[in-house]
C-alpha cells in the first residue's frame, strides 16, 4: 500500500475518534486548525502528494480531498449538536396545577329534582304547584282519608292552627290541579312535606316529594307501570328493575308501592336493601272514585293514575349517601364532593 | 304483627317454603317486613326432676341441685329464685348447645361440680323471663327431648298488615290469603265443645241497651276453672308472635284471637253482682277504672258493659279492676262481642288507651262469627283449666247484620287495570277470598260481602281485589306516550334553576335548609316579621316556618367556619313564609340568597386574594341581573335593617319598590349567630322580580368606531363617585355612550382628604366617525358642567 495512502487512513481513524471526545466550542476550532487548516495535516498530506508515483496521484488527491470534506462535514454536524446543547435550560413549568377559582355546585337535592322535571317534562309532563300550609280538606278530606285516620293526629302531623296543617305529601296538588282544569290533565309536582318525625338517620320532619297524575279516557294501571319503568331507567340507568306491591292509600284504588332493584348491590342484596335485593321509592296507584267525587270529575268517563317519589330517599341512593342528616347538615366539606 | 310458619301449617298443610310464602304475601299486598328464626334444634336437652336442692356452700344466691332424667342424676349449680324439690324442670346436660350459642361444658362454680344447666325461656330462645327457670306441669314425663313440648324450629313472619284489612290481624286470615294465591283451603273451623253445664239462659241474661255502637255480644260461661301458668307450648306460641304469657285463661284468649282475629275478654263471674251483662253508653263524666288502676273519666256514649248494676269493663278497649281474672277466680264469662269502630276510636282516644282489642275493633272486627272464637276459647279453658261449660251462648244480636252486594262488570274492571280478564278469571279471584259471587249478565257479576272484609264497598275496591291476586306483576306495561300536551313549567322553578347556574359557576355552593325554624335567633335581631307558628312542633327550635333565608344561611355559615371550611360562599333559592292571619294560608314566596365570608378569590399559587368586600357581593349582583337579561333596577340607601349593616349595606330597588338588599351582617347578627369573621349577605324577593322583568331586545351593533378618552379627576375623598358618574350620565351629552370608572387611588401622589378617579368615557356618534373637535368640545361641556357642580382639578 502507498504509505501515504495508509498515513491518511490512519489520520482518519484518529481525526474521528477526537471529533467524538471535544465538547467545548474551543475544542472545535483547534480541532478544525489540527486538521483542516492551511497548515493542518490534511493540507500537509497533500504537500507530501510529489513524492507520490504519478499515475497513483490522481488517486491519493482524491482520497485526501474525500477525507477532508467528510471531516468538515462531521466537525459541521458536531458544532451544530454543541450549540443546540448549549442553549439556557427552559424555566416553562407544565406540570404545576392549574389556576382554580371558586366553583360551587347544585345541592344534590336540587339536582334531583330538575333531573325528575327533566324526565317527566319530556314525557309530557306539566309542573304544578300548591302552598306548604294546607287545609284539612286539601291534605286529608278530599283524598278521602276518613275523619279518624291516624295520619291527622298531632303526633304525627304539624299543624298551624285548628284545620290548617303541614302538607303531610305533595297529594294536594293533585286537587288543586283537578279543580282548576278539566282532564286530560298531566302533571308532576315537587315540593316540601312535613311530618312529625323525630330525626334519625332516615328522618327528617320537612322532606321533598314528587307527585304525579295523569287523567284522561282510558288510562289504566298498565300505563302507571309504564311510566314508572320509564323513569326508572332514565334515572337509575337501564339495569334498573321495577316491581309493584299492592298497598293501601286512601286515595288510590289498586294502590301500590313500588320498588327498583337496589342499585347499590344490583340485586343480590346488601344493607341498603335490607337484603331483599330491592329498595322501596313511594306509592302509586288509580285515582280512587271517591277523589274524582271531591273535583266533579265522572269516574265512569275518566280514571287515571298517581304517585309519589321520595325525593330524599332517590338522592340518598343516586349518592350513596348512608344518612339523611348529611342532606340538611350542608356541611361544605361533604357538599363540594357530591 | 308477627304471625308463625307452624301455627299457620297447624291450620293448612302448606308445601311453601318460607321464601315462597314471604314473596307470595308480599307480592299480594302483605308485605313481610322481617322474618325471624324461633326456637332451635334442641340437642341434650329435656326434661328431668329436681330431687333434692340445697343451699350452695359458697354463695348466697346459689343452689346445688340434684337432677334426674330418669336415666342418671346430675349436680347442677342453679341461681334461680323459684327452684324447688320435686319440681318438672329442662335441663340442658353437658354437650348441649343453646339457641343463643351457649355450649354447656363440664363446670366448677364457686368451687362446686356443675353439670349442666336448668332453664328459663329466655336461654331456650322461648320467651323472656331470663331469672326464673321454666316450671314444667307435675304430669310432664321425665327424660324427653323437649321438642315433644315446644315443637319444631318455627319462622316469624313480622307482617304489615294495611290499616283497611282487619281480617288479615290472625293466622286464619292470613291463611285465606293463602288460599286466594293458590296455597291450600281454609277449613271451616268445626270445634267439638262438651257442654256439660246448667243451660246460659239459667245463668246469665244478656241485654244490650245502645245496639248502634254494640250490635251483638255473645258470652260463655265456665265455671269451676283452675287459674295457673300456661302449659310450655301456649307460651311459647304466644311469645313466638309477641305476647306475654300471664295465666292459663287470658293466655287461651290472646291465642284464639291470634287464631281467628277477635278480640274475646274474660271476667271472673264471681265478681257480678246480678246474674246479667247489661251494656250501655256511659253517662256524662261518668268514671271507671280499667284493670291497669287508673280511674279513667269517659267520654259520653262510651260503651260500658255492666253486670246490671256496676260497670265491669270499658267494652273493646279494657277490662276492669273489679272483675279481673285472678289466682281465685273459678267462674269465667267468657265475652266475644262487635263494638262500632268510630264510637271505640273516639272513646280510646279520648282516655289515651290505645290496647290490642281497641286497635282491633277500631279497624272492624267480623261481626258475624264471634261465637266460633267463643267456642274456641271456651273449649280450651276446659282443656287446659278444667271446669265445665254452660250449654249454649248468651247471644244478644238485635239487629242481623246485612251484607252488601257490589256489581262489577268485566269492561270497568279491564278499563281500569288495562287486562284482558274474563268474568270467570275476575270471579273465581273473588270467590278464593270466600266473597259469594253471581253472574248478573254475560260480563258482569254481584259480590256479596261477609262482615270480615268491611273495607270492601264499591266496584273500585273489588278491582283492587282482582288486580292483587291476579298479581301486579301479570300486569302489561304500556309504553308511555307523551301526547300532544302543553307542557309547562312555572316561572319560579325556571327562575331557581337559572340561579343555581349562575351562582354555582360564580363559585357558590348551594344549600337546601329546613323549613321548619328556631324563632329566637329572629327575636334577638328584632326581625319584624308575622310568625307562622306550629301549634305542635317538635321542639322550640323548630317552631316557625322560617320567613327569611339568611337566618338558615348564618346558620350553615357558623356551621361550616366551626369545620374549619375557611372561605364560605354559599346561596340557596328556597320558600319563605309569614302569617295571612289566622283562618288563612300564610303567604310563602321563593327567596334567593346567598352569604359570602372569607376570600374574593381562591387562595393559590399566582392569585393574588383578598378578604371579600362590599364591591364583590355589588358586583355579583349586577352581573347577575346580566345573567337573567334583567336591568329594570338601582341600589339605594338602605334605612335599618335587622341583619345588615346600613353603613356597608344597600338596598335592590325597583320602580320605588324593594326587591332585594345586599350589604354587610351587622356585628349584632353575627354575635347572635356566633361568626367571628365578616359576613356578607344578598337576598332578592322573586315573585317581586319576575313581577319587573322586561324582555330583551335585540340591539344593532354599531356600524362606526367609537373614541375613548380619558379623564383623571382629582376630587374630595368624601365624594361618592357613583353620584358624579350619575351625574355626567344626567347630562345628557349627545354621542357619550358610555362612562366607566377605571381607577380610583388616594395616596402620595394626591393631597390630602383627596382622591383620584379615572373615568373612560366613550363617545360614538351612529352616522359617521365623530372628529377630535366634537369630542375636545364634548369633554369641555362636560368638565365645565361638572367644575360648576363639584370641587374638582384634572389630574395629569
Ligand atoms: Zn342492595
């Protein structure tokens, strides 16, 4: 081999070995004088190139030339990685929490309710109103609950003055409504009820309820149990099953209760459920003739159905919420985690 | 009421399980609340004979007894009071397990053998003395597993029976509801009764003078009985659904009537005075005393059933004192009489006695068959009392009872329930709950109705019936239609929801507070107000309907500050209520409020915070008058307030009227409610500012530019600022379309008791781009009107 040859292999192996190890910006321009200067080694290789034979000069020039332009070429490309690597760390923090202000949320009761008036309203539902304080005769007499029934006594009921109670359900509504419309009459209403409980964990002497009733021609308990199941579903999910026991309410007749399948367990029973696998929401039933009677409605043209939802109880089970204290206590710390 | 799986298989030979039952009366309107395990497998225990009893060597109260089971004799150290030699007792011998878990091992007590135990009900699971040991009959054989005496395992089923269904209160009820869903056949009770007595009529005349409130009563007369304990099975029985043994007599009454639902009531006959029972309504203030001693006043008309001349028992509710069943009696009358359920309720009420029988004849018993208890009863007295009884019944039943007869027809019944029954689906439901059905035409029938179900009395209460047995379930559900309906929801409900959104994204919690209020946190503030007040609340606390938010708000704020929550923002939209007077329905009207302490802003990294003042609650209020397109409003002073303090507190006016205030809680309402930090408070009066609201319209946008400028005015610092702006907007500059306050500042760089205020107004003419001209000209009119008005110097 030309010896000059081999002296330029040998350049290039030490050359590309020294490039990796130089890391400062003077490293590289002495590197750069060493080897590709006037007077570097490259230059100085092709100074030796007379005392090449010839005809094998063209060939060592041209190897000298490629040696050199791969070196520029290299020492290019390491100048450019330095500088990048040279540049000020970035002080740009993504990681830090972002910047919250105060947000504050519907209380879980609120919320059940405008879910309840969402589902009903888009299954044609009105929402009708009537005050707290009600008369016996909306409260009791005109839902055909007799004179000596239990549910008028002063242990069980508030009452502001002699005739003028608390409403005990959101049942004189449903009255209220008859008087003032003829059928077909279709409406929910929320509100308060009061009943003289002592308060425990499933207690509270002012609560919500939901009222329902539908009037028309022909609406039966097939449509009660429809309608029901409707909004089951909506609310508690498509899991959710619906059965109705036969009950006794005064002001309906078949009266029922109804129950979902408990959602906390699924089915297979729990505490919440008492183990039963179903958890009991409020009654329901057909209008009781005698209803129709007190709002000049003829049971043999119209019949129609009624509930009641326990607002509290739906809330409690949407929640999780083992105690009802914890609805009305309005402890912060509980509320801004539902 | 609590009803036992044997006592009912004693009736019918019922192959359901107790699941089975259970679901098939809960599904059928008897809902089983609970059902609970009675008794046990008894192992290694039985009975035996206390031989001999002596006092324990190293304790007082102890005895060691020697015991046989006829087989071997045991030491067992027992610490009841009424051990005795001779006597039939249980003994549970080493290797027996208790209900309760107990296992009886080999043991020393006080230095004393033990093996075994002697025992009470209560350790047997089977009632609840727990210090007295069981006394077995002397007739008892010694050595018998004690299953021969109480029978198997037994299930309680705690059922809620509906206030309309009397007939379900006894095991024979429940079993005609079995046999409606299918279960077996209610035997007609058939009950051999020896009569061996002198004829009644011989013995006791029988005379009712007040039939509407006692239709019949019927007696039975035993005389020669032995009063003593029950036997072990009568008391187990009746403990198994609740009722304490007392003695043989009223043991055999309570358990026929939890056999066949009516009420019976023994006297010791003794204690008549004449050979008669006369029952008669009670005079005015008349008096008697019920067998628990209390001399009762009674209500006029209340039945009283006499022996001619004395009053012996409160009739359906209570006996009395002086015939009470007793150690001596030997003579009993035996009563089973129909007392009206409206004249019982008023009489118990009115005397604060509300008893088993009164409960019972309260929600109606079955007039027509009082004398197949009667002969229930009596039969058993002379099982398990001896004696003999008189042949016959004194049966006094002036007027016979007349059954009612409902039509029912196949369209009312599938109109209501939307079936597809049948007359004879419909009918053979009605003839399983024993009601005698006849075809009237093709699809219709007539129910006769037997006194045991009085709740039964119109078409709609037969469907009902129908729809129970048929099972809810079987049923179709029908999908819901919505119709073409108009749907509607009240404002104040769109109103509520509407400000739960603002003022949730504005960061305040909403709260839901009771109704039901404490009045004298209001009497401290001197709240003037017209109180709804209960007439029988629960406690003081809540004895009003609260008539204003911020006394709950206060409430959960103290609340919330004692649980360290720091900075608190919360509102609620809810109904208040004051008096109409007395007659009327209070008024009641939806407030929204809200309370605010602690932070403007939440506290973290790169936000600046300061404690909330004035100017924020100002500011959420206006914006939220943007929120519901509202404008029709102006903030005014406020002259006294029971919650705020006027210095820091305005009033939400519109068209002269109030509706609303906001400001700060005065230092006395924050004493009252215990919040040591400053507390600021808004409410608005709903109905008063949906009353106002006008609607909004569209604007166009405007077409040219508009030119701002500035204007820095140095002024007194006791200058209100809202007033000069008012003024200037007074003006009525033409082109000034805008005036906002950008900066306010006293300090160095301003004189002393001076303020800067740096204002932006904005001017904008519709038709063209005004000229530098016009506006320089605009600002002078308008500093040259305002120089004239207050002391002031532009700041440059
Ligand atoms: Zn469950």
């Amino acid at each position: 081999m030309i010896p000059l040859l081999k002296k330029l292999e040998e350049l290039r192996n030490t050359a590309f070995e020294e490039l990796e190890s130089l890391s400062s910006k003077a490293d590289f321009e002495a590197f750069r004088v060493k080897y590709l200067g006037r007077k570097g080694e490259i230059t100085s290789c092709l100074r030796e190139l007379s005392s090449v034979e010839p005809d094998m000069r063209p060939k060592v020039g041209a190897a000298a030339n490629e040696l050199k332009k791969e070196l520029t070429e290299a020492l290019e490309s390491r100048l450019n990685e330095a500088d990048v690597k040279a540049k000020p760390k970035s002080k740009i923090d993504l990681t830090l929490p972002g910047r919250s202000h105060f947000l504050g949320k519907k209380h879980p009761i609120s919320r059940t309710v405008e879910d309840i008036i969402d589902i009903f309203y888009g299954l044609g539902f009105s929402v009708a109103q009537g005050p707290d304080v009600e008369t016996d005769y909306y409260n009791f007499d005109a839902l055909n609950t007799p004179d000596e029934h239990p549910a008028r006594d002063i242990n069980d009921t508030f009452y502001v003055e002699d005739g003028i109670c608390l409403r005990t359900h959101t049942s004189p509504v449903q009255i209220r409504t008859m008087e003032n419309k003829k059928p077909p009459v279709r409406i929910i209403a929320p509100g308060r009820c009061y009943r003289k409980d002592t308060p425990d964990a499933s207690h509270a002497p002012n609560f919500f309820q939901v009222e329902g009733l539908y009037v028309d021609t022909n609406v039966t308990f097939a449509d009660l149990k429809g309608v029901i199941n409707v909004f089951a579903r909506r609310m508690f999910g498509s899991d959710v099953k619906v059965r109705f026991r036969p009950h006794f309410f005064p002001f309906t007749e078949p009266s029922a209760e109804y129950d979902f399948s408990c959602m906390i367990c699924g089915g297979k029973g729990c505490r919440t459920c008492k183990n039963t696998g179903w958890v009991e929401i409020s009654g329901a039933g057909m209008v009781d003739p005698a209803v129709f009677g007190h709002v000049g409605y003829d049971p043999s043209i119209y019949s129609g159905y009624a509930f009641g939802m326990g607002v509290d109880r739906i809330t409690m089970l949407r929640y999780r919420i083992n105690d009802i204290r914890y609805l009305y206590d309005n402890d912060l710390r509980v509320l801004t985690k539902l | 009421m609590n009803i036992s799986y044997n006592w009912l298989k004693s009736i019918i030979p019922l192959e359901w399980s107790v699941e089975k039952l259970a679901d098939k009366l809960t599904m059928s309107g008897t809902e089983v609340e609970a059902i609970e395990e009675f008794g046990a497998e008894f192992d290694n225990i039985v009975t035996a004979q206390v031989k001999s009893v002596e006092k324990h060597p190293n304790a007082d109260k102890l005895k060691v007894c020697e015991v046989s089971d006829g087989d071997h004799d045991y030491h067992v150290v027992c610490g009841a009071p009424n051990v005795a030699e001779n006597q039939k007792v249980i003994l549970a011998k080493v290797g027996a397990k208790l209900p309760k878990g107990q296992h009886i091992k080999e043991a020393t007590i006080r230095g004393v053998q033990s093996s075994g135990m002697i025992c009470s009900y209560a350790e047997l699971s089977l009632g609840e003395y727990t210090d007295v040991i069981v006394v077995l009959p002397d007739e008892t054989t010694v050595g018998k597993p004690i299953q021969e005496l109480f029978g198997e395992k037994d299930y309680v089923f705690e059922l809620e029976i509906t206030p309309n269904r009397p007939d379900c209160l006894s095991h024979r009820g429940i079993v005609r509801e079995i046999q409606a869903l299918g279960g077996g056949k209610l035997p007609v009770p058939a009950i051999a009764i020896e009569e061996t007595g002198a004829p009644i009529d011989k013995e006791v005349v029988v005379e009712i003078l007040n039939p509407d409130d006692c239709p019949r009563y019927a007696a039975r007369l035993i005389k020669g009985v032995e009063i003593k304990p029950s036997p072990p099975w009568l008391v187990s029985k009746l403990h198994a659904v609740g009722i304490r043994s007392i003695n043989n007599v009223v043991d055999i009454t309570n358990y026929v009537m939890m056999e066949y639902g009516h009420p019976l009531h023994a006297f010791d006959f003794n204690l008549f005075e004449n050979k008669k029972v006369v029952v008669r309504g009670a005079d005015k203030n008349e008096k008697f005393v019920t067998l628990d001693g209390l001399e009762r006043k009674l209500p006029e008309d209340s039945v009283l059933i006499t022996d001619g001349g004395k009053a012996v028992a409160l009739g359906g509710i209570m006996g009395g004192l002086n015939s009470e069943v007793t150690q001596d009696t030997r003579d009993i009358l035996l009563e089973s009489a129909y007392f009206n359920p409206v004249r019982i309720r008023r009489t118990a009420k009115a005397v604060k006695l509300s008893t088993e029988s009164s409960q019972r004849f309260e929600r109606g018993a079955d007039l027509e068959n009082i004398t197949v208890p009667l002969d229930a009863a009596a039969r058993l007295i002379r099982e398990l009392a001896g004696g003999e009884i008189a042949t016959g019944i004194a049966d006094c039943y002036p007027n016979e009872y007349r059954r009612i007869s409902i039509p029912l027809t196949v369209e009312e019944t599938n109109r209501l329930l939307g079936t597809e029954l049948s007359l004879s689906e419909i009918q053979s439901i009605l003839e399983s709950l024993d009601l005698l059905c006849t075809k009237t035409a093709e699809n219709s029938l007539n129910a006769e109705i037997p006194s045991f179900r009085p709740d039964l009395n119109v078409p709609a209460d037969l469907i009902e019936e129908v729809s129970r047995i048929y099972g809810f379930d079987n049923i179709p559900e029908s999908e819901v239609l919505s119709g073409n309906m108009d749907v509607e929801i009240p404002a104040n409900i769109r109103f509520a929801k509407s400000a739960r959104e603002f003022f949730t994204v504005r960061g305040f919690d909403e709260v839901v507070n009771w109704v039901l209020y404490n009045p004298k946190k209001l009497q401290k503030l001197e709240y003037d107000y017209k109180p709804v007040q209960i007439s029988n609340p629960l406690s003081e606390d809540t004895a009003i309907l609260r008539p204003h938010l911020f006394g709950s708000l206060l409430d959960r704020v103290a609340y919330n500050l004692n649980r360290n929550v720091e900075d608190i923002k919360i509102f609620e939209v809810d109904t208040i209520f004051e008096s109409a007077g007395k007659g009327k329905l209070p008024a009641q009207s939806l407030q929204l409020a809200g309370a605010w302490t602690g932070n403007a802003f939440k506290q973290g990294w790169g936000n600046p915070t300061r404690a909330v003042d004035f100017y924020d609650i100002r500011g959420l209020i206006e914006d939220f008058f943007i929120h519901i397109g509202y404008s029709n409003y102006r903030f005014s002073a406020l002259d006294g307030d029971a919650f705020l303090d006027s210095e820091w507190s305005l009033a939400i006016t519109s068209d002269d009227e109030l509706i609303g205030k906001l400001g700060k809680g005065s230092s006395k309402t924050l004493d009252v409610f215990e919040i040591k930090q400053p507390t600021w408070l808004f409410f608005i009066d709903v109905p008063k500012l949906l009353g106002k609201r006008e609607y909004i319209r569209f604007e166009e946008p405007p077409k040219f530019p508009p030119s701002d400028r500035d204007l820095a005015l140095v002024v007194d610092d006791s200058l209100k600022v809202g007033e000069l702006m008012g003024f200037v907007n007074s003006l009525d500059e033409k082109y000034l379309e805008d005036i906002r306050l950008f900066d306010i500042y006293s300090g160095k760089q301003v004189p002393e008791n001076k303020k800067s205020i740096a204002l932006s107004l904005r001017f904008r003419h519709p038709e063209r781009t005004l000229t530098d001209d016009e506006i320089d000209n605009a600002i002078n009119s308008i500093l040259n009107r305002l120089k004239s008005k207050y002391k002031l110097d532009l700041r440059e």
